[in-house]
C-alpha cells in the first residue's frame, strides 16, 4: 500500500524586497546594518528576504537593473505576486541623467530612495536637521565630523549601530520634513533631501506586517 504523506502547513511565500544600489560600499553597508538591527532580529530570511545589490553604477544603469529584476519577479514562474518590491537608489550628485532616471523609473513601478545631493544627507539626519543648500563635499565632510566611524578618506562606512538603531526614527522625521521644504520652496526633491526614509519605512512596516502574522499563527 502507497504511503500517504502529511501535507505542509500551508504559509505565504517570502516577500521579497530588492535595493539596487548606485555604490559600492556606502549604502549597501548602511542597509546590511539596518538589516541586522531593524529586521533579522524580528523574522526570518525565509519570510522576507531583504536583498540588496550594491555598485551598479550611474542612475540610468541603476534603474535599468531594477527594471530587470522587478520583471524577474513579475514572471508567471517565479510564483511571486504583487507583495515583491524593487527599489532603485541613488544619488543626485553631477549625473546628467538623473531626472530621466526617476522618470523611468516611475514608469516601470520600480520605487525611489534618491538623494540631493548624496546619501551622506539621509545619515546626517541621524544625528541633525539640514536647511539650506549643501554640496557633496560639506555633506560628507559634516558627517565626518559627526560620526566618528565615517572617514572620507578610507571607505566612507557609516557603521555607529546604536545611531542606526535608536535614531532611525530621528532621521525619518527629519528626511520627512526636508522634502516638505523642498515642495514649499517649488523645488521637489530639491537640494539638501532625501527620500531613503520612504524604503526604510516600508521594510518596517514589512517586518511589523510579517511580524504580526507569525503572531497570530502561533
């Protein structure tokens, strides 16, 4: 007689969120230490699988890979829906392209965390507000002097954990009211801000969503 075999409780398959990353070593660091701070401790890769693709290059490359891998997900065999998400970041810097790089970004449905004028701004938020125009030099000389882990010269690894994990909310308000000032003043996403904060709130509020459902499963 054929064995009959228990079935698998049934469960949702990971969510799958997908940073694209301009740099090599900036953004990727900060993000695979908010990975360890903000999200392993509270779920498992196996239920959302944070992948982050660092150095890419220019916006436009930057997009076009994001592009690639949100139709990966999309395809009818790779068994994902529409919990997936791919995110493009991105500095605002001297690049010619990068207004068409948003804007095509948009088009495809690949979100946005870009920077004026460069990631340093989201990490300064951790520790101060910034009004007024700032160039990518004075943004990471400022925060040179404010994280003492962050040398210009060797890296630019911003690593301080206890300002990743007790300041993150301190950086999103901040981040949050840079942009409304930056509308005010007819300039959206303007010179200095930063929209990091929107990809950060979204995992949390991912880990919060997944978080609750294991919850309730047990």
């Amino acid at each position: 007689m054929k064995r009959l075999r228990r079935s698998a409780p049934a469960r949702d398959p990971a969510t799958i969120m997908i940073v694209v990353t301009e740099g090599k070593k900036t953004e990727p660091r900060y993000l695979e230490m908010f990975k360890r701070i903000h999200v392993l401790p509270h779920i498992g890769k196996s239920i959302f699988n944070l992948r982050i693709i660092p150095g890419i290059g220019v916006p436009m490359t930057v997009v076009d890979r994001a592009i690639q891998e949100l139709q990966a997900l999309q395809e009818p065999l790779s068994g994902k829906g529409g919990k997936d998400s791919v995110w493009a970041m991105f500095d605002r810097d001297e690049h010619p392209e990068f207004e068409g790089a948003k804007d095509k970004a948009r088009s495809k449905g690949v979100h946005l965390a870009v920077s004026d004028p460069c990631f340093e701004i989201w990490e300064i938020y951790h520790y101060q507000d910034r009004q007024g125009p700032i160039g990518r030099d004075q943004c990471q000389k400022r925060l040179e002097e404010l994280c003492p882990s962050y040398d210009r010269n060797s890296g630019k690894i911003f690593n301080d954990k206890d300002i990743i994990k007790d300041k993150c909310c301190d950086a999103i308000r901040r981040a949050e009211k840079s942009l409304d000032s930056r509308e005010r003043e007819g300039d959206p996403e303007g010179n200095p801000s930063t929209s990091v904060h929107q990809l950060i709130n979204a995992i949390l509020s991912k880990v919060e969503e997944l978080e609750s459902k294991n919850h309730a499963r047990r």
